[in-house]
C-alpha cells in the first residue's frame, strides 16, 4: 500500500524526490552523476537517522498506529506458520477483531492470540478498527486453556486501542471478561509472551498482556489511557496530545526503564511500516529465544518470578533523606 507519511517524515520524503528526480535526469541525458547520487543517499540515511533517533513520545504514537505497520495476521503469516485459526468463545460469538489458534513459530508449537485491526474502510469495520468485544476476551482465555491443556506456550500480539465501549460489549461485560482474564493469566502453568507490535490501549490491552516476559516493539506504545484522552481531561483540548504523551511514559524506553516490559524489540531505521520483512523477523528470534528460555524453567519457578514480576511494577522508592 502507499506510505503516508507522517508531519515529521517530510524532510525524508523530499530529498527521496530529489533523487529520483536526480536519477531521471541521468537516464534522459545520459550524464554521469553517481558521485552527486551517492552524496544523496548519503544525505538522505543522515536524515533518517537524525529523525528517527530523535522521535518524540506523541511521534512514536503516530507511528504505532500508521496503516502501513505490519498487523498481527502479518506476523502469523510470516513470523509463524502452520496457522490454524480457532474460532469462537463458545459462548456467544466468533470476534474478527481477535483472531487466534495454533502455530509454529521456529522449533515452538505454540497457541497464538493478537488484535487485528484493518487498513480498508471494509476490513475495519470486520474487524472493528481493533477493538474487541467481550467474545474475543473469552475466546483468548479459550486459546490460554487449550494451551494449559497440552502444555504448549501462549503468544498475545497486542494492538488495540483499547476494548470496545459499546452498548453491546457492556451488556455481555466487558470488564468482567478481561478483569477474568488478569486472573487466569497469573496461574496459567504454561511459559506466556505478549508483545506490543502497535498501540497497547487500557484494559484491552492488558486483557492478553499478562505474560511471564513482556516485549514491545519499538515504536510502539503502551498506556492506561490514549495521549488524546488524557488531554481532553487534564488540559480540556486535544491539541495538548503531544504534552500528554510525554507525560504518560507511554514509550519502550521509558516503561523498560520504569520495569513494566521486560525488552524492547529494536524496528528497521524508519520504522516498521517502512521494511515489513526486517521488523517481521526481528520480532520472530526475539520471541522464539523467549520462548527457549521459559521452556528451560520449571513450572513452580515460572510461576514464582511471573508473581513476583508483577507485584514489582509500581514499586517506587522514595527520596530516603
């Protein structure tokens, strides 16, 4: 699909015009200028990395949610395979905007789980723009089971802006099923991974992100509430977005550092939606040599440090004087 790209990405955009057009002019008049090129695409990475090592926590969010960013079916389909889809919650409905079933990813048969979201008006509407409703929570929790029942490791893939607020979503208990979900994600006797591959919204998010190791790409984003939401409520305006995700410390950096995730899965310069095969297989030996190292541990001891993992975050230690 055509890249969009993004306020900050338009420095990048016009030298990448120039040299195009430099290359043009080459081939019509036949005149040598690979030295004038070479200095252009010298400029040009320069550039890049300049911007992108620099990003700001709202441009990072920007970037979690550009259309062209791999989505989870993206990562089942070439960071896993054997794919076999398991459909429905048995309980009440089939949720598009949560697909899951078995899958293989390198030597690990596991269970695997993710938020889909959709690039067309179309297959966002089938999926719900990512945002699942409370059959896709229980469905989840069927997948985790399963993988219980015959000892195979649980893999979340987590983007979402957050569960559906819905009339519907409400009357069948949203809060219920994900609040069930934080329960049973605790005491699963299985080795568990989440990954953060875009937005990581509220509870929606935590609904698959209990895991014994959790991972975040790393331009995306992870946050109780959206930058905008937080404005609306603290400065009464949307525009103050980029001050709000600042101070959510929403990014990999700063939850790594916080100790909320465990590691940040590093992205191609540019981002995700620039190279999808790059940040495809970054993300596939990172979560299969995650999943080696839990597979070594016994199952008393992945529940221990799964516990005391979680009663760590939010531990903060005062000023002593």
């Amino acid at each position: 699909m055509k890249l969009h790209p993004l306020e900050f990405e338009k420095p990048i955009v016009e030298l990448q015009e120039k040299l195009s057009e430099l290359k043009q002019q080459s081939r019509a008049t036949d005149i040598n200028i690979d030295a004038e090129v070479r200095r252009m695409e010298a400029k040009i990475d320069e550039t890049k990395r300049q911007i992108y090592q620099n990003l700001t926590a709202w441009e990072r969010v920007q970037i979690a949610r550009h259309p062209a960013r791999p989505y989870a079916l993206d990562y089942l389909q070439l960071s896993f395979s054997n794919f076999v889809e398991i459909h429905g919650d048995r309980l009440f409905a089939d949720d598009r905007a949560m697909p899951g079933g078995f899958a293989t990813i390198e030597e690990h048969r596991c269970v695997v789980i993710g938020h889909q979201k959709g690039r067309e008006l179309k297959e966002n509407i089938k999926r719900n723009f990512g945002c699942a409703n409370p059959e896709g929570y229980r469905k989840a929790l069927r997948l985790m089971r399963i993988a219980e029942k015959f000892s195979l490791p649980f893999v979340s893939l987590i983007d979402t802006p957050g569960a559906y607020p819905g009339v519907g979503s409400e009357e069948r208990h949203i809060s219920e099923a994900i609040a069930v979900n934080l329960r049973e994600m605790m005491v699963l006797e299985t080795p568990t991974v989440a990954v953060v591959i875009g937005e990581g919204g509220s509870g929606g998010a935590l609904g698959i992100g209990v895991a014994d190791r959790v991972l975040m790409l790393e331009n995306s984003y992870y946050s109780v509430i959206s930058p905008e939401g937080c404005a609306a409520i603290l400065w009464k305006h949307r525009k103050h977005a980029p001050e709000a995700a600042a101070a959510l410390k929403l990014t990999a950096r700063d939850l790594l550092d916080l100790g909320v995730i465990d590691e940040v899965v590093p992205e191609p310069l540019g981002g995700a939606h620039q190279d999808h095969a790059a940040a495809i297989q970054n993300l596939a030996s990172v979560v299969a040599r995650n999943l080696r190292e839990l597979a070594q541990l016994p199952k008393e001891e992945l529940l221990a440090r799964r516990y005391e993992k979680f009663r760590r975050v939010g531990e903060f230690a005062g000023d002593q004087r």
